[in-house]
C-alpha cells in the first residue's frame, strides 16, 4: 500500500511529505554518538525547508548551540510554483514581520538564516531566525540556492520526491562535496 502511495504521489507530484521531529532527532543524535563534533562550526544547508512548516529547520535551529553550528540556512518554495497547487496561507513568521508582501509571498521563495541571538534573550534558537525574500521561486536548482549550497559544509532535506533523482545529482555536482 505505503509503495501505491508513493508511485501515485510522485506520478501526481505531490511532494508534500514531512519528516517527523522524533525520527530526525533519532537520526541526528546518531551522527553525534559517532562523532559528537559532527556538526561545530559547520553551516547547514535545508534548502527544501520552510521554517513554517519543517520540523529540520525547528530542529537545528532548536539545537543550534548545542552542536556548536556556525550557520544555519533554510530555503522555501514559492507557493505558486508548487504544481500540487497546495492551498497557502504564509505562517506567522512572514505575516508578522514588516517586510511582509502579499505577493512576494506567492510568488518568490524565501530563505532564513540563523547565526545569533538577535532577540538577545541568551539563546540561538527558532526565535532569532532572519528571513527575506528570494529573487526567484527558491528552487533548488536555482542561482540564488546553488549559491547557497557553496556555502555549506552540510546539506540536510526531505527533497521534493518527485525531483529526487535531480536533487541527488544537483547536491553531487556541488565541488566540495
């Protein structure tokens, strides 16, 4: 059944599936008992991961002191270049900042960066996220997010499926990895 649902998904290009928390913990904190500085001073590219709505981007971001990361950016899609056509609603994050634009919002991609405590409450968290919006749509295959990928040390998502096999070759054609 759970392979019906997959090929129908990909077929119809439905690549709204996220990743639980408790199984992202559970893999991260086995990359640390091998190596508990996997992550210090490394920049961490989600470059399918809007902070809305992935439990990745909650992640690190929650544990960003803790594993001592020097950088972590998260990407999204636009909205109307999703070919499901989900129904959007921007999250509160972008609603509620000044920079917010109805149409941009539609229309482009954003990209969130966390690297401080810019709400100087002592912690480095979801909180001290800053964001703007992309020229383009925030497609992975995009100048804006090739750039980005140079940047990073680490690249963690749950791709688009039905994109998969692009992904895997956009991340293997990147020179440092």
């Amino acid at each position: 059944m759970a392979n019906k649902n997959l090929s129908q998904a990909k077929q119809a290009k439905n690549d709204e599936f996220y990743t639980q928390f408790a199984d992202i913990e559970k893999e991260v904190l086995a990359y640390l008992d091998y190596d508990p500085n996997v992550f210090k001073g490394k920049t961490i590219l989600l470059p399918c991961d809007d902070p809305e709505w992935s439990n990745f981007t909650k992640f690190f971001a929650m544990n960003f002191k803790r594993f001592g990361l020097k950088k972590l950016i998260s990407t999204s899609y636009a909205p109307d270049s999703n070919p499901a056509k989900v129904n959007y609603k921007p999250g509160k994050l972008e609603q509620l900042s000044l920079k917010f634009d109805e149409q941009k919002s539609r229309a482009n991609g954003r990209v969130f960066v966390l690297t401080r405590d810019i709400t100087r409450d002592g912690k480095t968290n979801f909180d001290d996220l800053e964001w703007e919006y992309l020229k383009g749509d925030g497609d992975f295959r995009s100048p804006e997010v090739t750039k980005l990928r140079k940047e990073a040390d680490i690249i963690i998502t749950n791709p688009p499926f039905s994109l998969f096999r692009e992904f895997l070759s956009w991340i293997v054609e990147a020179p440092q990895f």
